[in-house]
C-alpha cells in the first residue's frame, strides 16, 4: 500500500517481484505517472523569510486546504505541525519523478489484486474520477476503485476510521480475488 507518490513506487515494486506480492493498493495515487489529468486546485502559497511564525502557520493551514483535506475544519493544530516540521525537511520534488505514464505501465505488469483509493475531494484528482476508472482498468481489468466520502487528499488524516476499514475488508478479500498467481 503506498500513499500519494508512495503508490508510484509502489506499484514500480510490485511490478517487479513477480508472484511474491499479495496485492497492491494506491491511496491518492499521482497524476503523472497514470497518465491522467491533474485535478483542478488551487496553487499552493510560498513562504518567504521574512514572514513571522504567524504568517508561516497560515500559509500551512492554507496549503493543506488546498492540497490535503476536503473541509477545512478537519484540519487540527496536529496536522499543522506536522506539515510545518516536514516541508522544510523535503529534499526531492516528488512530481518530477513519477514520470509520464511509469505507474500506469507497472500496474499492467503486476500479478495480484490491484485496489485504487481517493477521498472523492482529493485535490489532486477530483473531478476526473472517470479517466481513472478507465485508465486503471484498461491495465488492469479486476481493478477496485474506491472513492471515500468526505475526504481530500490525505484521506488516511481525515477519514481514518473508513480507510482503515476498507484497507481491511480489502486485504481480508485477497485470497478471493482475480489476479493473482496460482489462486
């Protein structure tokens, strides 16, 4: 299972082991590298030096509204700390990697169930929940899309308890499933 730019190396890695991986799940999976659109948002804010503590903790909780969570007020003072601890710490532009299309060609590739994740008001892909559908089930027919409700981009942060339990029901269904080699 692998979150955001996570499901892109993800999917990269379970194209390569060839019969030793259950299955393989991607949570608010990339743009680029499925081949489809990016989602309509807004771009994020910049921080400047010169802003003070204030301003950088309000650009952050702006970012996350646009980028990560659906309803503004599920974003916590947690989150915000979380997100002003680990910006500054990003070393690699994550975007500039997943290259055109390399997700997409390594689900075609993999030998296990394949399950597809996003809250259905992630940034980074609503509207387009259609091109994904087809896309993800051109490379992989037995392809499960599921949209949860009420959620953004950081569907693990704001819907939790219902991606947990998904996860679950998921993975339970794995033996069940198409897609897999020898069962």
């Amino acid at each position: 299972c692998g979150f955001s730019f996570g499901s892109v190396l993800g999917a990269l890695a379970a194209a390569l082991r060839d019969g030793r991986t259950a299955s393989y799940t991607m949570v608010g999976a990339g743009n680029r590298g499925l081949g489809v659109r990016r989602g309509i948002m807004e771009p994020l804010l910049k921080q400047t030096p010169e802003m003070t503590d204030e301003e950088r903790h309000e650009v952050h909780f702006e970012n996350l509204a646009r980028l990560m969570f659906k309803h503004r007020k599920n974003i916590d003072e947690f989150a915000i700390w979380l997100q002003m601890r680990n910006v500054p710490r990003t070393r690699i532009k994550s975007r500039r990697m997943e290259g055109d299309n390399n997700q997409r060609d390594a689900i075609e590739r993999i030998d296990c169930p394949v399950n597809a994740i996003w809250g259905d008001g992630d940034a980074t892909a609503h509207p387009y929940w259609d091109e994904r559908r087809e896309v993800l089930r051109e490379v992989h027919p037995d392809v499960e899309l599921h949209l949860v409700p009420e959620a953004g981009h950081w569907v693990a942060y704001e819907a939790t308890d219902v991606l947990n339990d998904l996860l679950i029901r998921l993975l339970k269904a794995v033996p069940d499933r198409p897609g897999r080699r020898g069962g």
